[in-house]
C-alpha cells in the first residue's frame, strides 16, 4: 500500500508557484521537450551533452508561499567575495566559472578531484522548490536545480572517523575584489554534521529558474539548506573535505557571538541586535512571521535529539 506522509510545506502546487513567468516558461519547455531537446542542451558553455535545464521537479517540496521574482531575487545577493553591497550582479560578473573542479579530501578512502560538469553528469538533477531566510530577516523562495549532498557522500566514501563535513569557496584576490580586504578571514568556509549532510533536505545547488546559476547566487556550484539561516548555504565551492573536528565557519571566525555553527533558523531566538520573530519577503516586502526551522522541523528536528545544550538557533 502506498502512504503518501503529509509534511509540513506539502501543499498544493498551485498555491506555491503563481509565478505566471516562471509557469508559462516551464510549460513552453516542458510542452516542446521532445522537438527542442537538442537546442535546450549546453546552456553552460562546454556542457554539450548535458545541459539538462530544466530538470524534473521533485514534487515532494513544495511551498506555503509564491515563488520570488528573479528580478528580486538575482538583484538582492550577499556575496562577499564581490562587495558588501546587495547589487553585487555586477561586480559578480568578473567570476570566471569555466574549468571549475571541486576537490573532495580528508577523511575519505581516495581524494578525488572532479569536475562540476561530470558531476552533475554522475549524480543527476532534480528541482525543488525550497524557502531560503537570511540571518538579515529577509527570505525568498525559489526553485533550486541541484542533487541531494547525500549523493556526492556516497561517492567520496567517508571513512569512520569522518564527522563533519566541511565546504569552501574559492580563494582569487585578482578575480574577487572583496577577498582583499583583510577584515574578512578568507576563504569562506561552512560545515555540516555528517548527519545533517546525509538529510534528504541538504542540496548541492547548480542551478535556479530552470537554468544554470547564475554568477551573483554562487555559480557554479553551492549549497542549500531551507532550514538554517542563509550563511550556511555556502556558495562557489571548491573543496569538500570529511574531518573528525568541526571546522571553524567563516563568520564564527569574523564575529562567533552573533553567528554559530548550527544556525537554525528559531523565531524565539533573537539575533543579538535584532528579532528574528519575522521576515520580510524579497519582491512583496511583506513581513510574515518566520517559523522554526524555516517550517522544515519535520524533516530535521530529529537531527538534533541530544544536542539541546548546544546553541543550536545562533
Ligand atoms: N557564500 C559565500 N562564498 N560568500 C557569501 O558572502 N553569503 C551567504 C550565503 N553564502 C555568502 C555565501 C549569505 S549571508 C546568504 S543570505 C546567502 O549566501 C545568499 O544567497 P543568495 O544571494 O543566493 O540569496
């Protein structure tokens, strides 16, 4: 018998995606798959045998809300590698994304290096369409194109004493202005558990709108993680390593009181200088109030069993 479990942000589809652009392209794709499918391919530059934009949705994640504009959403980017400014579009162009290769180390039985086009090859997309909120109390909602992390763990293989999984973005003072300033301590650097990385939720990203990233959301390749604060879903990575310590993130080395390792996303649990009880919402500037986890407790709470002394909502 086949028991479909209602979760938290299962609704209808119709509800989540009234974003009339983003449907009418989907259906125009999706219509003229068969005749077109050779001229859809190789969107990324060197991809050609593969550039399967837009990928299936999986229809298990779905939202409470509409989807976010790209106009909105590609034109309000943290990404400091290229400023502090929002409207890092611009500035973003000068990020060069071909060759780009992800090295996988550490605590695994062969590291390997791979390129991100023969790893999307091996692993498969899929879109999911995931709520995402900003430290800052801003969100927005999109439909990410990507593979679940679970599947790049299976092939780099842990070894037992692998605990944590760490990711960085690259390091490039020439190619990324923001990296020469010494405030910051470069390169940007982000972990997981090893259990919240195997959590069907945690998505390596590597595209958005039905289309490879573009610049300003991190491309080539990133991660997302609907039930923490924006930080964690680090973005151009260039190295996953499998480590027995946790690893010490970017922002917990710039400012460890006001950003933790866990950052979970908790209404209840304020930023030292502000309320996290609501979001306003990119495009309608709404103010909703935010939920624990992101509305994702159903799917994660559970990871944390255990760990209540820790700080888990900083
Ligand atoms: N990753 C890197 N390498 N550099 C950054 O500055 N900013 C983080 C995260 N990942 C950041 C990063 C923050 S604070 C947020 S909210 C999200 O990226 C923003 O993602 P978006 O620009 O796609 O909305």
């Amino acid at each position: 018998m086949l028991i479909k479990r209602s979760r938290g942000w299962d609704i209808p589809e119709r509800l989540a995606t009234p974003e009339s652009v983003f449907l009418d392209r989907r259906a125009l794709l999706g219509g003229a798959a068969g005749l077109m499918a050779g001229s859809l391919l190789a969107t990324r530059p060197g991809f050609a045998a593969a550039g399967p934009y837009p990928a299936p949705r999986n229809e298990a994640f779905t939202l409470d809300r509409a989807v976010t504009l790209e106009r909105y959403s590609g034109d309000y980017n943290n990404f400091y590698e290229f400023g502090t400014s929002k409207t890092v579009l611009p500035a973003a162009n000068a990020l060069k994304t071909e060759p780009w290769t992800v090295k996988i180390d550490g605590l695994v039985e062969k590291p390997f290096e791979i390129g991100v086009d023969e790893l999307i090859r091996k692993a498969g997309l899929e879109e999911r369409l995931y709520r995402h909120r900003c430290v800052e109390a801003w969100s927005m909602a999109v439909p990410w194109t990507g593979f679940p992390l679970a599947k790049l763990v299976a092939m780099a293989k842990p070894t037992s004493g692998a605990k944590y999984v760490q990711f960085q973005t690259f390091l490039d003072k020439a190619m990324a202005p923001g990296q020469r300033s010494f405030f910051y301590p470069w390169p940007y650097i982000e972990g997981l558990t090893l259990a919240e990385a195997m959590n069907d939720l945690t998505f390596i990203v590597t595209g958005i709108y039905g289309k490879p990233l573009p610049n300003q959301f991190g491309a080539p390749i990133r991660l997302a993680l609907p039930w923490k604060y924006g930080f964690k879903s680090i973005k151009s990575i260039v190295k996953v390593s499998f480590t027995a310590e946790r690893p010490k993130t970017f922002w917990e080395g710039l400012q460890a009181s006001e950003y933790g390792f866990w950052a979970n996303v908790n209404p209840a649990v304020p930023h030292p200088r502000w309320s996290q009880a609501s979001e306003r919402v990119l495009g309608t500037n709404e103010r909703v109030p935010t939920l624990i986890y992101n509305g994702y407790g159903e799917q994660v709470a559970g990871l944390y069993k255990g760990l209540e002394g820790e700080r888990l909502f900083v």
